[in-house]
C-alpha cells in the first residue's frame, strides 16, 4: 500500500490533472447580441470588470478559500464592426485572475470573421467560442445570467481556457421549420489554443504536449410551444503527450506492476474525449428554468494500460430555476451532480453534488452585485494541490462556500 499510496497514486492524480484538465474545461459580453448599437454601421466597443470574494467553511475552493479569498477577477474589452451587410469582424482581449489561474496575463479570448449568406447558412473562421450546451458560449459573461458560477458540474470555470474557443472554422444558420418552430446547428472544427501544463508530481515531468484535433457542433430546436427550447451538443477531441519519469518513479512503479519489467521513459500517451450534453430550457416572462445531462468519455492509450485505465466516463447533469421578482432583484435556484467515474459512485472522492441560491441585485444598467452560498457533498471536483497535497478521500465530505461578486459592464 506503501508503494501505490505514493507514486502509483500520485501520478494517477496527474494523469486526473493534466487530461482531464486539458481536454474536459466565453464573453460573446458586450457583443453585438448582447449590446446593439442604434448605428449598425458603426465600431461596437464595449467591456466589462469584475470582482469577487470566496470564503469556504471547509475545504480550497477554486483558490485560497478557507481563509477568504479575493482572487476572483475578470476584465475584458472587445471591439465588432460590419463590414459590409453580410460581414463582420470581431475580437476580444480578456484577463482574470482566479487562484493559481488566469494571473492577470491578457490573451485575445476570441477573434473572428463573419460572414452570413442566407439565414440558414453562414461561416465563421479564426478562433471562434465553442457551443457546448446552452451557456458554454457566455459562461464569462456575469452580466448574461444570475449565478456567480454556473453548475460546475457541466461548465467547470477551471476549464475555462480549454472549453472556450476553437482555432479554425465554423458553419452555423438557422433553418425555419414553420408551425415546428426553428433548428438552429453549428458545426466547427480545428485546434485548441492552450498553454502547456506542469505536474505537480516529484520526479515526473510533461513534454511534446499536442491537441491534433478538435470537432463537434450543435443542434438547438426552438419548438412551437413559446419559450421552450431543447438541443444536443457533441464534441470530440484528442490530445498527446509523454510522461518523463525519474529512475525512482519507475522502479517504484514497476514493484508494483504499473509500469511494464522493460518500460523506459518517456512513456506516450494519446488521449481521446468524447463530450455530449443534452440541454432543454423554458422562459416565460421573468422564469427560466433549465436542465442538461452530460457525459465525457475519456480514452487512453499508452504502453501502461495497468497505470492509465484505458476507458473512464463521468456524468455531469444539473437542474436550475430563476426568476426575476422586480426589475432589481432574480433569486436562483439549482442542484447540480458530478461523478468522475461511473463504475466509482462510493466515498467521498468519487462524486460531488452542490445546492446553490443566488441573490442578484442589478443597480443600475451598468452595474450589478450578486450574492450566492453553496451547499457541498464530496469532493470529486476539488484540487488536492490547493489543499495541501491532502488526497480528495481526506478531505471534508461536508462544506459550504459562500461568493460575493460585483460587475460594471458598458
């Protein structure tokens, strides 16, 4: 148990962190869908910045929480202008901090051009927000919704920066379906943009890291019963990379039969995800509700299958219900479930479900402030490095983590 307790164990945890994290992780903000201007022709130039604060009974969450955290801050500015009646140009520099993510570094978080058709059909190319599920696309966007965080369960905000965007192309449209309503599809492929990850585990290091691939669309129905809309998303992609062991892990994993009598590092590894969701969601006046069931299958392959399972899929699904009681306040409601492995539902490691309530106060058109608590059991999502190197099993099965964030928006 020794043994396995330490590097077998370890280096399952970076496997955990570097796959899962790279493949399995937007603000169309002040776009012009969410911000039109009287004058179609002219510069759209809008922005935003935000705040926030964690504070955790038990437990880091996202970042030093226990001790009350005010790592949590997002900032962003694009510019869009049409080009002609069908073309349009758009780009966005974005930068956030939020505990060892993010560190204030700008990066351009999307950029793209337009170009439009027909209604049914159009294309975008460059790096261009990926539509996964109902909210991937303005996940970032504290303006577009009620909750300081959206059910983590199916849009990890430690993901951010591979879920967001997709570098290459994507052709979209809406097709009208008369009394059966509207279908919108997108559909998209490329690579992603990412910066290498390290690991964490003494005597091993990552090198060669490459995502060949990225595919996937969506299809979004809009029925014929108003406010209801219900859709699926698909997404697959695969990534490469080697693990370079020390002599001292390999041995050690050799005695216990992870690695193979003849292995010499590096070891390969290629890593396929498949990601689906299905998605449904309802709005009349001030009400919206919404559920998404997801699940991403991960498959490895490698000259270890005893140390990389060769096949794991989590399941992710959530419900959550709004509504907006006068023009400056909408409470929030949802539950959301998170197993990172199916055939593993024991102990407190092996899931995560999270009770959440949301206050939203808007103060002005530019100004809004939000409260929210959560309500934890397990630990499946947490991250053992911001707690220590304590391993998830160890960790309080019962917690709570209270939010505070305030967001300006033009």
């Amino acid at each position: 148990m020794g043994v396995q307790g330490t590097a077998g164990r370890t280096l399952a945890r970076c496997v955990s962190a570097v796959a899962l994290s790279l493949a399995l992780g937007a603000p169309r903000v002040a776009s012009a869908q969410l911000f039109d201007s009287s004058d179609p022709d002219a510069v759209q130039i809008h922005g935003f910045v935000s705040q926030g604060f964690l504070k955790s009974t038990d437990n880091n969450y996202l970042a030093n929480s226990k001790a009350g955290s005010f790592s949590f801050t997002e900032a962003g500015l694009n510019v869009s202008k049409s080009l002609t009646d069908n073309l349009r140009l758009g780009v966005q520099i974005y930068a956030y901090d939020l505990g060892p993510l993010g560190n204030y570094r700008p990066r351009f978080d999307w950029y793209n051009l337009d170009y439009r058709f027909r209604d049914w059909l159009g294309v975008r190319v460059g790096h261009t927000k990926i539509p996964f599920g109902l909210y991937n696309e303005t996940s970032d966007i504290d303006a577009s919704r009620v909750p300081v965080l959206l059910p983590q369960s199916v849009y990890p905000v430690d993901h951010r920066d591979y879920l967001l965007a997709v570098t290459g192309g994507e052709l979209y449209g809406d097709v009208r379906l008369h009394v059966a309503g509207s279908l919108e599809y997108r559909a998209y492929g490329g690579t992603l943009q990412f910066d290498p990850p390290s690991s964490d585990v003494p005597g091993v290091t990552l090198s060669d890291i490459s995502e060949p691939y990225i595919y996937g669309g969506r299809l979004m129905w809009t029925t014929p019963l108003p406010g209801l809309r219900i859709g699926g998303s698909y997404q697959a992609l695969g990534i490469h990379w080697k693990y370079n062991l020390d002599p001292a892990v390999s041995q050690a994993l050799q005695a216990v039969g992870l690695l193979p009598a003849d292995f010499v590092s590096p070891l390969p590894v290629s890593f396929d995800v498949r990601l689906w969701v299905a998605s449904a969601e309802y709005r009349h006046a001030g009400l919206r509700i919404s559920a998404e069931y997801s699940q991403w299958i991960a498959k490895f392959r490698s000259d270890a299958p005893a140390l990389l399972p060769p096949h794991v899929t989590n399941e992710r699904y959530y419900v959550m219900a709004s509504y907006q009681v006068t023009r400056w306040l909408t409470p929030c409601v949802y539950y959301a479930v998170y197993y990172p492995n199916v055939d593993e539902r024991k102990g407190r490691q092996s899931h995560q479900n999270d009770a959440a309530l949301s206050l939203r106060f808007d103060i002005n058109a530019h100004w809004l402030v939000k409260l929210e608590g959560h309500w934890m059991d397990g630990t499946a999502s947490l991250d053992p490095t911001l707690n220590g190197g304590t391993g998830l099993n160890a960790l309080a099965k019962d917690w709570g983590v209270v939010l505070i964030k305030t967001t300006a928006y033009f």
